[in-house]
C-alpha cells in the first residue's frame, strides 16, 4: 500500500493545484468550467447574491473572464449541468444523475406519505402538461403546509417534493426563483433510463466518499462540513467506506507533518501530488510559477473543512451571514483572500446593481500582511475578475477602509477599471 509523507506546504500546493487555484490552468470557456465541476464532483449554490452568488464567486475565481451568463447556459440551454442537491443546493454535471437515485427515491418515500402534498401533485402535474414551466407564484392556492423552516404553500411544498424525487427539475431561474418542467423533457433519455451504478449501500457508500475527496482534493476522517449531505453516512460507514478505499486502491493515505490524523486523496490524483513532490525537491518548497490573487466564495470547495484550512493554512474562516450581527467578527458577507499559498487577509464587498459600483466597505489584514508592489498588482486582477462577475463598472473603496488598511495604491489601480470596460467586457 502506497502512503505519502509531505509538509503543510506541500499539502498546501497540492490543494492549490487540483482546485485549480494556483495558475491559470484552466481557458476562459464553458468547457473549462463544466471540466472544473466534473473534476470536483459539484459546486455548491446559494441563493444570496451580495456581491455575486456562491457559485458564480467559486467560478470566477478559477476561470479567466468568466461571466455567470457561462454557467447559465451549461444549466439551462446545454443541459450538461443540472441545478441539484448534492453537497446541500448544489450543481453537478447531468451524466452524475443516475448515482442519485437512491437520494430521489428516499425523498418518494419521505414526501409521497403526505396526503396534503399528493393532493395537490396531481394539480402540478395538470398544471405543467398545459402550461408549461412554473414557479410556485404561478399555481393558484393560499392553503400552507409546515415546511422545511417555515410555513409555506401547498403548491410550493408539493412542486420542491417533485423536484426531490426527480419528477421535474429546474427549467430555468429568474434572479433565485426556480422555474419546473418535466425532468423527461429536459434531460437526455439515455440518462434517466441508466440504472443506478451503486447496486448496494456499500457501493453508494464508496463512491460517495470518494467523490467527496474529490471535491476538496485531501480530506481527513472526520466529522465536518465536507462530508455534508450523504445519507446515513456516519462515522462508522465513513470510516468503513474508507478502509474498502484504501483495500481497491481509489484512494491513499497521506500524512502531513504536524497533524495526526491521516489525509486520504484519490489515486487518480496522485500524480499530480508526485509531480509536485519532485517539483519541490528540485526546487525547494518555494516553486509557485506565478503568485496570482482570487477572491474566494464562503462555500468554496477549497473551505468546506474550516478545521483543515486551519490547520493547513493558519486560517480561520466561518461564514457569519446567518450570525447575528453583534456577534459577527467581521462582516456579513465576508470573502477571504488567497495570495499565493497563503491567506492574506478578508474583506467585505457590497454591489450597486443600479449604479454598477462594486465597494469595498470593510478590509482586514492578516497578522503581518500589508500592500507590496506584487499583491497590489495580483490584488487588482482579482478585483477585476470580482467586478466582471458581478456586472459592475467600476471598484471604489470607503474612505475609511482605505486608510485604515493602507489601500492607497490598490485603489489607485483599480481605477482604471471603468476605463477597461469595453475590453473587460464590464457592465454589459
């Protein structure tokens, strides 16, 4: 059996490379951006939109010029990603589809026993064969049923259950609303004809596990957010799931110097993690080809463990959107900055879609980090690639930030942003 033995640095740029996060791997296309999913498995979805949605932030940082029309069209014109659950409100690539029927069937049985909503399917159904693709605000009816965290109405309850096992999907979004239509409709017939790969639970425990791995890049056996959302998975399947990994050689075991427990990586990737072994015995550990910035989303893959990133990357983050706001530490919607192989700091960016103005309206350093020449210059791309995403045309700091953190020549060089417009393709 194959282990490896690297430092925190290593497993830092190992993490780096297979996120996508430490070059510019990866084109400017909707290939890369449907590569990039199927490489991690699925992306996960929110619906606030301060300053971009969670996935569009996740994409914008490893894509060049990527714009969320991109991600739009692979959804809802090519079909090749489907707007799903995997990881909570995720995206995945169509062809996953079938390794999901165990979770569609599981919510059949869960919603079909509820005589409220099977009412009220018929009705849906009725209403999508003759109408076409609905939101909730299109079925009539004020009668409410208690809902996931709160009271909602029959028709929404009855379209989400649909939606949960499978017998419509999302035909397209206006801002956050789902609109349905017939999953027969819209996905390939080759695909929802496919049985389920995973005949056992064992088997749907295995590749669960694996494609987890996966989306992080190394992952530990424990308890945390990235193991979110696998059903009936607890620390016994996970672990015993992990030892049938190990036993086929899909996955391997790496230890990190100065953590106890081991990391497990697939061994489709382990490659990539030797190529940067010799990599760093050849060159040191300081051979990062270029030291480029990216604004990271707060449910980016690369965050789902915050106890790993803490201890890999001296990082701490938590998302504080859901606190509240006396016991925030830093902000609201808050998104963390990557420079190189490190953190450098946070900051809190707020979009004017009326104005078409991204501001900066709070900023926070890490211990010992500050403006140089290169970060100032790395800082700005990544703050162009933020603004293109959201459709702004221009970056402006509050004054305040600005001394207090000492941006002044960040702020001199973003702005020339609304001068690039046409070039960047800003504020289409």
């Amino acid at each position: 059996m194959i282990n490896y033995l690297i430092s925190k640095q290593q497993a830092r740029l190992f993490l780096l490379r297979h996120q996508h996060l430490s070059s510019s791997t990866l084109q400017g296309s909707k290939q890369s951006i449907y590569d990039y999913i199927r490489h991690v498995g699925c992306i996960q979805y929110d619906p606030l939109s301060i300053t971009g949605h969670n996935h569009e932030l996740v994409l914008q940082a490893r894509i060049p010029g990527f714009t969320p029309d991109l991600v739009q069209e692979l959804l809802y014109q090519d079909r090749l990603l489907v707007d799903g659950w995997d990881k909570n409100m995720s995206i995945y690539c169509t062809e996953d589809w079938p390794y999901f029927q165990r979770s569609r069937e599981l919510a059949a049985t869960r919603y079909g026993g509820n005589s409220e909503i099977m009412a009220t399917v018929g009705r849906v159904r009725q209403e999508l064969t003759e109408r076409g693709p609905l939101s909730s605000l299109d079925m009539e009816g004020k009668d409410k049923i208690n809902w996931a965290w709160a009271p909602a109405r029959l028709s929404r309850a009855a379209l989400e259950s649909m939606y949960f096992w499978g017998e419509i999907v999302v035909h397209h979004r206006v801002h956050t609303r789902r609109y349905y239509d017939f999953t027969a409709k819209l996905l390939p017939e080759t695909i929802l004809n496919e049985q389920d790969p995973n005949q056992t639970e064992d088997q749907y425990y295995d590749w669960y596990v694996l494609r987890r791995i996966g989306s992080i890049g190394l992952q530990w056996n424990r308890s945390g957010d990235g193991w979110l959302g696998i059903n009936g998975l607890k620390s016994k399947e996970r672990t015993m799931a992990i030892q049938r990994l190990l036993h086929t050689d899909r996955i391997r075991e790496v230890n990190v110097e100065g953590i106890k427990l081991p990391f497990y990586i697939r061994t489709i990737d382990t490659p990539v993690l030797e190529e940067l072994l010799r990599d760093t015995n050849e060159q040191g550990e300081d051979c990062i080809s270029t030291f480029s910035a990216a604004a990271l989303a707060p449910l980016d893959n690369l965050l789902w463990d915050r106890e790993l990133i803490k201890q890999l990357f001296n990082f701490e983050y938590r998302w504080e959107v859901y606190k509240p706001a006396a016991e925030r530490k830093f902000g609201y919607y808050v998104l963390p900055l990557l420079y190189g192989d490190r953190f450098v700091g946070r900051f809190e960016p707020v979009t004017d879609k009326k104005s078409g103005i991204l501001t900066i309206i709070n900023w926070w350093w890490e211990p010992e980090e500050s403006l140089t020449p290169d970060l100032t210059a790395a800082l700005k791309e990544a703050l162009i690639s933020l603004a293109r995403c959201v459709r702004a045309n221009s970056v402006q700091f509050l004054p305040e930030v600005v001394t207090k953190s000492g941006l002044q020549e960040l702020v001199k060089s973003v702005q020339d942003i609304a001068v690039r417009e046409c070039s960047l393709g800003l504020g289409e």
